[in-house]
C-alpha cells in the first residue's frame, strides 16, 4: 500500500528541521576575540636606524648608509601557552614594513582568540602561493599596479615575484661608479618549475606572556638589526658584492638576515 504524505506533514518536517538546525547553531561556542600588536623597530646594532644620515659599520670592515629598507611579513602564527596556536587567516596576514613609513612598522592583528601567547612565528617574504595568484587576488601592499609595492619598485616584472627584503645605501667600499650598493633579495620557489627558494621563517620566543583580552591589546617589540644581513652564516662584503638580486649569493643573504629579528619586550596595555 503506498504511503502519502500531506502538504501539512511535509510543512511540519520542514520546520522542526530548521528548529534543529537554528538550535545547533545556538549552541555552538562564541569564541571572544581581541588584537595583538607587532612592532618592528629598525636598528644598526645599538644605533637606531636613521635612513641617509646614520653610518654603520659591518662584519666586514665596511662603513655604509641606508637610503631604503623594505620588507615582507607574512603567515603570522602565535603560539599560546598551552602549546596550542592561532594563524591569521591568509589573506589578513601579509605586511610590508618600511623604514620610510613609520606607521607601516606597526601591523594590528584583529580577531585574536582570548589567552596567554608566548611566541610568534612569519615568513619573510611572500609565499609562492599567494604569489602566483591572479593579480586581482593580491590587494592591498600586494597590489603590484599601485600602493606601497609599486611606490617601492617591490615586484619584479621580469623574473615575475615579489622582492622579499630590500637594502639599499652608500659605501666608500662600493665598487660601483656611483657608489651605491643594492640587495634586492627575492626568489619564492619557481612558478611552473623549481628555482631558489629565498622564502625563511622566524620563530621568536616572547620574554614575557602576552595576555589578549576584549579589552587589552598586548604590544610585541620586536628588533629588527640590519647588521645581521652581513653577518652570520656569510660574511657579506659591499666591495666584493655590491649588488646582488636574484643570484645564488643572495640565498647566503636570506640566511643571514633570518636571524636580524629578536624580540625586545612585551606591553600588556
């Protein structure tokens, strides 16, 4: 015998149907958020960075100047006391952090979960994901036509790819007719066959908890110290090497300056 259901009883399915589905979401946990601030703070050793007046001196002997530093923060992770962790969503994790621009060596991360951080982890760079995204999907300081990256000549064109980290200055050590010298360091693994990878991740452990509540925003200082770029696993020297973009010598850069960041202090607000 077959069964026929009236429009009545089919109504009535329906609708304890949505009661079931509107009474999970009510009991789904609401997960509180706040924010966290990262500041980067550009020094030479113990000298603050002072862009076209400053002189350093590097691992090699070398007395230079800084006319630019640029560089890409990406990927954030923090870790939580508890060994648990939070990322940013991707594409509300990418920074570009300019000496020029001091309100850009600040970057606010939104929608943190609530609790006791003590670690961050990012990339210096742009990943080869995001990289080889259409254009119209990289906005913001990865908008190759306009922003912070085409005022700053960030991407190349002819070996297509963000230029991860950017020094630029003078040396009486340069070998060049002006004077200048110039490492633009880039390469994120090759876009249709494999290439360098300058892609590199920090690891900082905080020295203290940074605490995120809906009402206090901790604020992470961490230092920045461009005398790492010519010292370390490579001594880089301005006389011999002058200029370096996309050459094997700019991965022993990459290694270097993987190691400029540490962390300075923790405010909790």
């Amino acid at each position: 015998m077959k069964k026929y259901f009236s429009l009545s009883t089919a109504f009535a399915f329906l609708a304890l149907a949505l009661f079931q589905l509107s009474c999970s979401d009510d009991n789904e946990p609401t997960v509180e958020t706040g924010s966290m601030l990262v500041n980067f703070d550009n020094v030479a050793g113990n000298a603050n960075l002072a862009l076209n007046s400053g002189t350093y001196t590097n691992a090699a002997g070398e007395d230079f100047t800084v006319s630019k530093l640029n560089y890409y923060i990406s990927n954030i992770k923090f870790t939580k006391t508890d060994g648990s962790s939070f990322t940013v969503p991707k594409d509300s994790s990418y920074f570009l952090v300019r000496e020029v621009n001091e309100a850009s060596q600040t970057i606010r991360i939104n929608n943190v979960p609530i609790g006791n951080y003590t670690g961050i982890e990012y990339v210096i760079g742009v990943d080869s994901l995001k990289s080889i995204e259409e254009p119209e999907n990289r906005k913001g300081v990865l908008d190759i036509y306009s922003g912070p990256t085409n005022e700053e000549g960030m991407y190349w064109n002819w070996n297509p790819g963000y230029i991860f980290l950017k020094l630029e200055g003078a040396s009486e050590s340069s070998t060049t007719a002006n004077g200048k010298y110039e490492y633009h360091i880039g390469g994120f693994g090759g876009r249709t066959a494999k290439t360098l990878n300058n892609l590199r991740s920090v690891k900082l452990n905080f020295n203290a908890q940074a605490a995120v509540t809906t009402s206090m925003s901790p604020q992470v200082y961490i230092k920045a110290d461009i005398l790492k770029i010519f010292d370390g696993p490579t001594k880089l020297s301005i006389a011999k090497n002058p200029g370096v973009m996309y050459e094997p010598i700019s991965a022993d850069i990459a290694n270097n300056y993987v190691n400029m960041f540490s962390i300075k202090e923790v405010r909790t607000n």
